[in-house]
C-alpha cells in the first residue's frame, strides 16, 4: 500500500487537474443535453433542496454545541468537539479543522461564534461571510498534541470530499491504517461516487479489511472482502489475510486461505520478475565494465589491472564536465552527460594509448609482468586523482531525464537503469560494429591472428595496437560516464570492479565480444538471483566460487576460440 | 661431511645471506637489551616489532617465490593463505584473553558477546590450545591450497588464468571475512590481545622472543626452499617452469609437482602470517585484499624472481621504503612511488636486484675464466645466459 501511496505522487496531480474540468463538463452537459428532463429535476431539485435546509438546521445546532465546547477552553471538551466536527457532516467542517491546526481559529463567546482569521482578513467560520468591528474578545483555540494528532485523523477522514485525487487516495490510505471500523459507512458512501480508478481500488481495499476486521460482519460479507483482496501481496493485506485465516467461521478461513496462497504465488512471480531485471540491469553494467577489457585483454591479450582506473577516469570526466558547465552555463548542466560520453572516450583512449606506447608495448609476450606494470599504472593514475580531487566522493548529478521512475505491472524500473541498459546495448552493438565492419576493426584482427603476416601485408601493427588499446580503455571510459549515475564517483571507483571484469571475461571466453555479452548477462542474472537466497555478500562469494570451479572445467571459457590461435 | 655437503648446496649469495641475518638479529638483540636507551646504538622495542613484521613479509615473498620464482604459478593470492595462518594464530590469542576482556566472559571473545551469541562456533573449539592452533596455522592454508591447486593445477589452469582466479579466492575470502556472521570478528577482526603461552603480547622481552623467532623462520624458510630447488626435484620445478608440457611429455606428473610446492609455499605463508599477527597486535580482513597480495608479488619482482634471497631483501626493501615514506610528509607520494616501481622493475630491471648482481657477477666470472683459458690455449667453454 506504501507503494501505492508514493508512486502516483506526480502522475496523479497531472491526473486530477485533467480530471476536474472534465466532471464538470460531464455534470453540465447533463442539464444541457437533457432539456426534456428539466420538469421532473426541478422537481426533483426541489425536494433536494427541502431536505437540504432540513439537514442543515440540524447541522447549525450541532455547530453551535460545538462552539460551546470550544469556548469552555478546555482540552477534554476541544476534543469531544473534534469529534463533534468530524460527525457533523458540515461544510465547513474541513477549513474549521484547518484553521484549528494552524491555530488561526478563533472563538468570539459575545457573538457565540467562530471565526477564522487568514492574515489581517476575518470571517464567520460557519458562512465564510467577512467579519469587521470588535473581535478583540475573540481567544485562539489551544492545541496539545493529542488534539493535534485527533485533528490530522479528523481531516483524514473528511478529505474523501478532497476534489484532488491524491488527497483522497491518502485519506483513504489513513483510514485503512486506523481500522476504525465507524469509517465503514463512509468509504461505502465514497465508493458509490468515487470515479478515480486509484481512488477505487484504494476504497475497495479499506472497506475489504475493515469489514475483516469487523467481528460483527457476516460470512458472505467476509468472504466477498476476501475476494476484493485476492491478487493483492502487500505486507498490510498479507496481515489481515492471516488475520482472517484465524477466523473461527470455516468458509471464511478457506477463502483466507485461498486468498493468501494465491498471494504468495503471485509474490513469488513478482520476485522472480523483479529479480530477473535487477539481474539485467547489473548485467548491463557488468557489460559495460568488461566490455573494454575484452579487447584489451580478450583481443590483445594485454592484462590491464589498470582497466577499473580507466573507467574511475571516465566517471570523473564526467563530474568535471558537469563542474565546467555549471560555471560556464548552468542551465545546460543536464546535458553534461551527454557531452562526457565522447569527451570520456577520448580522454580514457589518450591515456590507454599512452599507457601502450610506454609500457606494454615493451612486455608483449610477457604477460605477468604486463600485469604488474599496469597495477603500477593503476596505483599511480588512482592517486593522481586522490591527489587532486581529494579522496572522498565527488557529486555527479542525475540529469532529470535520469531520475524517477515508472511502473510495470508493479514492478518500479528508475528511469537511470533503463536508460544504462539501453546505453549500453547501443555501445556494445557499436563496438562491434566497430570490430566487423571498420577498415580499423580489420586490421585488429589481422594483426591479433598473426602478427607477422598482417605486417607482411602493409598494416603497421604497432599502431594498430596502440589503436585496439586505446579503444579498450576507452570504452572503460564511456562505462565511466554510465557507473557516475549509479556508483559513488570515488578514486577506488575502478577497484570494485577489476575482479567482477576479468570474471565476466574470462567467464565468457577470452577473444569473443559475444562471450562477453552472455557471460555479464548470467552473471548478473544469477547473482541477483542468488542474493534473496544466500544474502548479498554470500550471493558475490557464491558466484566467485562458482567461477573459479567452472574455469577448472573449462579454462577457455563459455565461448571457447578453437584451433591455432588458443595456443598462440 | 654433511655440513660441508650441506654448505655447498648453498651459493656464495645464500651464505652471505645466512650469516647476515644471523649477524643482523644478533645485534639487533643485543643491541635492544644490552644497551642504554640513551645510547644512540640502542634499537627502541618498537622498531624490533616493525623489524619482525618486516621478516614476516619476508618469510611471505620466499614462500611466493618458492612458487612464482620456481614453478612458474603466479599467485596473486598468498595474502589469503598469510591471513588465515594469521587469524588461527588470533583466535588462538583471542581465547587466552579469557575474562580480561571488556565483556568478562570466560569463553567468547567480546565480539561474539557483543552480536549475542551464545556459545563458541564448532570452529573455534580446540582453540585455546597453542598445540593445536600451531596445528591449524600449517593445516588450513595447506587444505586450501591442496584443494584449490588440486583442481586448478588438474585442470591444467595456467598462467594469466591462474593469476585471475588466485585473485578471486583472496576477493572472496575478503569478503566472507568481512561478514559478522563468519564469526572472525567482521570488519574489526581480532584483537586486544593479552598473552601468547603465558607471556604478555606487549612485554619487551616477549617481542624480542617473537622477532628472533621470526628471524629463525625466515632462516628455516630459506634453508627449506634452497635444499629443495637445489634437488633434483628442484630442477624438475624449472623445467616445469620453463617448459611445462615438455616435462609433462618426459613422464613426469607436472600437476603432483605443482600442487605439492603450492601447498608447502601456503603453509610458509601461514606461519608467517601466525607470526605477525602478535607482533602487529590485529588481524583483519583487508588483510585478505587483493592488492595486498600483488604488493608480495612486487617484492619478489624487485629482489629478484627465482632467487630466494632476492625476495626476501626486496620484502625488507620495499617495507622499509613504505614506512619511511608513508610517515612524512611524502605520504601522498608513497603509491605514486610503489606504482613508478612496479613499471621500473618490470621494464627496466626484470631480474630484480639480486637476479641482476648474480648475471653481473656471472659474466665477471666468466670473463676472467676466458681470460684464463686464452692464456692456457684452451677453448673457452660456452657460457649461456640464464634465460
């Protein structure tokens, strides 16, 4: 219900300020389509209107009761006044309410009235008409904070009336809370004229368990509440299925029952789907990761601990990106995103050019000592950023088009995962295009198939190499600019994610993008498969566990390269 | 003789390494416990402590070059197998504290007061006992490595992949310890440490005791490694290193060799670990941090891979270089200048310093002999170059 309650917060205002013309049309077209019908409403009016001034009376004479108990200026008889209020039915039960609680109600006892007071303006609480002259006898209405409290479930219980949805829909939400059975008569009032869907549903679902929770009702009323909840699995309405599965009456405990194996299945449902696409956007982030590395490591063979620095390198890319516009142009901070994505590429691809021409093109062959180089590299390019960003988290922003969220079939998916998830789809399929289709993607593979033939045809291999490098890291850098939005932007950034890269690479056999693609997939997939299971540190240790024994059995990876080329 | 048939397994290196260690542990010693503390010769208590954590690390680079230097197995995991012979030295630690800890319990250690438990995990049974706790700091790193180089080195899992995955299991045992319900004492791990066989942790004369011990380790380690390469066995573990499946077409079972100096080099590893948990006073689990154990692999590479000594100096070496660096104002320096090392070793100095002396001091050698033989008139004999 919790859910409920958060998520329509910014659809569902656009939703009633759409919706409030539209019912007054409705209600106008009414008397304008149907003139034939006018005799008998004018009838019908009229007999209204008798009833209506009927009521009234009594209700002045209730508010009169209730302006004595006020002026009596005690808490014990304020309170019985509150409740008086709330039952009364009184049009002007709401505002009264609300002038209390911000303590500008005021109690005129000369004129036996109250009144409310909004800046210097006075008026009659009971007309609303303005008040002048002498009111200086006129005291304010003391508060404590039980009344307080009784206040806020008093206008909880009114707002049913709130022409905004969303005010109803929490009023509705409190009254569930409270189960208090004497809100019944009125949510079955309010659903007779309630259009809202939201609105409805929330009404249903209050009336479902206060009837539960009724001992008065009867079975078939029990059970017709039940078959209102089956389908929901919320924790409230789990609590008073259970409740209702106590129940002494045998029918009732069956549909409880029922009801609550139903939930359970659909929970579980829930779980896997959710799962499955926590699974998905952790896989895409695994992808993004290691999707550099599997050039750099998977084509060239190079074994680049200094990868996660790379990607650490893009993310602040991106918060310097961000920190120049907002200097420079601060209404175009939220595309700094944008802007870093090409701007991360080419400073993480400068570096891992440099990186190739100083060091690793003196290790070729070597590839343990190519692997504590690039951990030198890596220790010095992280404290280089300690060093000038300070070791503690930098804030990147999430663009709004980043933040929020939407629901699918109960499942909240935040617009930023979504977006990653796509993004990094569109870079994969870039890559290799890349590696396919470019007269630069060629080369690579000549060169990495055999070196000395592709040289013997007129590539220069150790500018291609130099090349294949730097578009390794740069890819890291571009997963940089995505990892921003999610992880902390910290000089360890690229630590945390070394090991899951070399896994997911090797994982999915080294030289074959697609390998890559698989592997970060099911390995995010099972992992967040893992974690309801086996807790989230357990989960990690499973899978890493699971790894090492699956490379015992095949070393080469999912996707193994075969032939010549494995040995070289 | 067997000493002088002993003494020639070991090469004018090894020697002057012996008898300087030796030298050094005995001045040290005598220096700390016979001198004034006014006496600028005197080495204050706390540097004999620092000292021993040093030899720790030392003991830990022979162990990995044991492995690396010798066999070819680069593992980027030793810190874990370090770490767990250091935590079965700190549970044995923790169970002597007994009521002296904050919580008074005579049977839990405070964290596991601290997080309500009840009784003693089966796991920590047996613990008070030093005997069995030396036990355990050989057997538990000895078991994970016999079983994961058991299906590792079967498996026929080489070089780079290898590395990877030795850095997974430390990342993974990290983790786990990190975990409160492992029962290690989560991300604080054990310490507060009281006594070691009835003698205080923080006494003077026990950290004196507990750095010879160390030195003596170091010494055993050494002499244990270097009787074994220079065997034939050991010669058996180059060929491995240098060309493994042609061992393995020779008749020999490459894997049996493997799993054997990986299990013996853990189990170095974790006694050197049990000693440095004392000394330093804590035992936690960064200590299974992956960079950790790449920072033993860089004291190896920079004294010299498949030297024995050379590791052992460069663990003394960098250490040292960390402290001095990392107490002034050249802190924020330090990792610039241990990632400018680990790119200088590689590229410019791959034998390390004492692999680079030893070709020094070879083609010396050589020279003179061909200078010698040309005046015999002989035929020089072909020196190559160790690859």
């Amino acid at each position: 219900m919790k859910h409920d309650v958060a998520a329509p917060d910014s659809t569902d205002r656009r939703g009633a300020s759409s919706e409030r013309p539209s019912m007054t049309t409705r209600f106008l077209s009414l008397h304008v389509v149907h003139p034939a019908l006018r005799a008998t409403m004018a009838f019908v009016l009229g007999l209204l209107m008798s009833t209506l001034a009927a009521v009234t009376t009594a209700r002045s004479a209730t508010l009169d009761d209730v302006v004595k108990l006020l002026a009596a200026d005690s808490f014990s008889d304020t309170d019985a006044a509150i409740s008086a209020l709330t039952t009364s039915g009184h049009p002007a039960a709401v505002p009264i309410l609300e002038a209390m609680s911000d303590r500008r109600l005021l109690v005129d006892r000369k004129a036996n009235k109250l009144v409310i007071s909004t800046g210097a303006a006075r008026t009659d609480a009971a007309t609303g008409a303005p008040v002048t002259g002498a009111a200086d006898d006129a005291t304010v209405v003391r508060l404590n904070n039980r009344l307080r409290g009784r206040i806020e479930a008093a206008l909880a219980s009114l707002s049913f009336a709130n022409p905004d949805p969303a005010k109803r829909l929490a009023a509705v939400e409190q009254i569930a809370k409270a189960r208090n059975i004497a809100a019944l008569p009125r949510i079955e009032e309010a659903l007779k004229s309630e259009k809202n869907t939201d609105v409805r549903e929330a009404l249903t679902i209050a009336r479902a368990t206060l009837v539960l929770s009724d001992d008065k009702a009867t079975s078939t009323d029990k059970i017709s509440a039940i078959a209102d909840l089956v389908g929901r699995y919320d924790p409230d309405t789990m609590t008073t299925l259970r409740t209702a599965s106590q129940s002494a009456a045998p029918d009732v405990k069956q549909a409880a029952m029922t009801a609550i194996a139903s939930a359970e299945r659909r929970q579980q449902f829930a779980n896997v789907v959710q799962n499955f696409w926590y699974g998905l956007s952790l896989g895409s982030l695994l992808l993004l990761a290691s999707a550099g590395l599997a050039i750099t490591f998977g084509v060239m063979g190079v074994i680049n601990m200094a990868h996660g620095e790379m990607v650490m390198i893009g993310a602040y890319t991106t918060y310097v990106v961000q920190e120049t516009l907002r200097s420079v142009a601060p209404g175009a901070v939220d595309s700094a995103l944008l802007i870093s994505i090409p701007l991360a590429f080419l400073v993480a691809g400068a570096i891992g050019v440099a990186i190739e021409r100083g060091i690793i093109r003196f290790l070729y062959g070597r590839p343990l000592e190519t692997l504590l180089a690039t951990w030198g590299v890596s220790l010095i390019l992280q404290q280089a950023i300690r060093v000038w960003f300070g070791a503690s988290n930098v804030q990147v922003q999430t663009p709004s088009y980043m933040s929020g969220s939407f629901d699918l079939f109960g499942l909240s998916i935040t617009y930023g995962r979504l977006w990653i998830l796509v993004f990094t789809l569109l870079a994969f399929l870039a890559l290799l295009a890349v590696m396919k289709l470019t007269p630069l993607g060629l080369q690579m593979r000549a060169v990495t198939q055999n070196r000395r033939m592709a040289a013997a045809m007129g590539i220069r291999t150790s500018t291609v190499d130099a090349l294949t490098f730097g578009l390794g890291c740069g890819v890291a850098g571009v997963a940089g600019v995505a990892l921003s939005q999610i992880d902390n932007v910290a000089p360890n950034l690229g630590q945390s994610y070394i090991v899951d890269c070399f896994m997911v690479v090797v994982f999915g056999g080294v030289g074959n993008l697609w390998g890559t693609f698989v592997s970060a997939f099911s390995l995010g997939i099972a992992n967040k498969f893992l974690e309801p299971v086996a807790g989230a540190v357990l989960g990690k240790i499973a899978i890493l566990v699971l790894l090492i024994i699956f490379i015992q059995k095949r070393p080469r990876g999912l996707f193994a390269l075969k032939g010549r080329a494995v040995e070289a | 003789m067997i000493t002088t048939a002993l003494l020639s397994r070991f090469d004018r290196g090894g020697q002057i390494f012996m008898a300087l260690l030796t030298g050094f542990t005995l001045l040290v010693v005598a220096s700390n416990t016979l001198l004034d503390p006014s006496n600028p010769f005197h080495v204050p208590t706390y540097v004999v402590a620092l000292l021993g954590k040093y030899l720790c690390y030392a003991v830990l680079a022979v162990a990995l070059d044991l492995a690396w230097g010798y066999c070819g197995i680069l593992s980027l995991g030793h810190g874990a197998f370090f770490a767990l012979g250091g935590y079965a030295m700190g549970m044995y630690l923790m169970r002597q504290i007994g009521t002296r800890g904050v919580y008074a319990n005579p049977i839990l250690p405070d964290f596991m007061v601290f997080l309500n438990w009840k009784e003693l995990p089966w796991f920590w049974h047996g613990f008070h006992s030093f005997p069995f706790a030396f036990f355990m700091m050989l057997f538990v790193p000895g078991v994970l490595a016999f079983v994961f180089g058991w299906f590792a080195f079967r498996s026929r899992v080489t070089g780079v992949y290898l590395s990877i995955i030795t850095q997974a299991l430390t990342y993974a045992l990290l983790l786990a310890f990190f975990r409160n319900d492992m029962g290690f004492g989560g991300n604080n791990g054990l310490t507060d440490f009281k006594d070691i066989l009835g003698y205080s942790v923080q006494a003077d004369g026990t950290r004196i005791v507990l750095f010879v011990l160390t030195s003596l380790l170091l010494l055993a380690t050494y002499v244990v490694c270097r009787l074994l390469v220079t065997s034939t066995f050991g010669k058996i573990l180059i060929s491995i290193r240098d060309a493994e499946s042609r061992t393995r077409f020779l008749g020999y079972k490459v894997e049996n060799y493997k799993i054997f100096v990986f299990t013996l080099s853990a189990c170095m590893a974790g006694l050197a670990g049990a000693l440095y948990v004392p000394q330093v006073g804590i035992i936690n689990p960064s200590e299974f941090s992956p960079a950790n154990s790449i920072e033993a692999v860089i004291w190896v590479a920079v004294g010299g891979r498949g030297t024995l000594t050379g590791a052992a100096l460069g663990a003394l070496v960098v250490n040292f270089l960390k402290t001095t660096f990392t107490t002034g104002f050249l802190a924020p320096y330090w990792l610039f200048a241990l990632g400018a090392l680990f790119i200088f070793v590689t590229l410019a100095l791959p034998k390390g310093i004492v692999g680079t002396l030893q070709d020094w001091h070879e083609r010396r050698t050589s020279e003179r002999k061909a200078r010698m033989s040309d005046d015999a008139f002989e035929t020089p004999a072909p020196t190559e170059a160790k690859a």
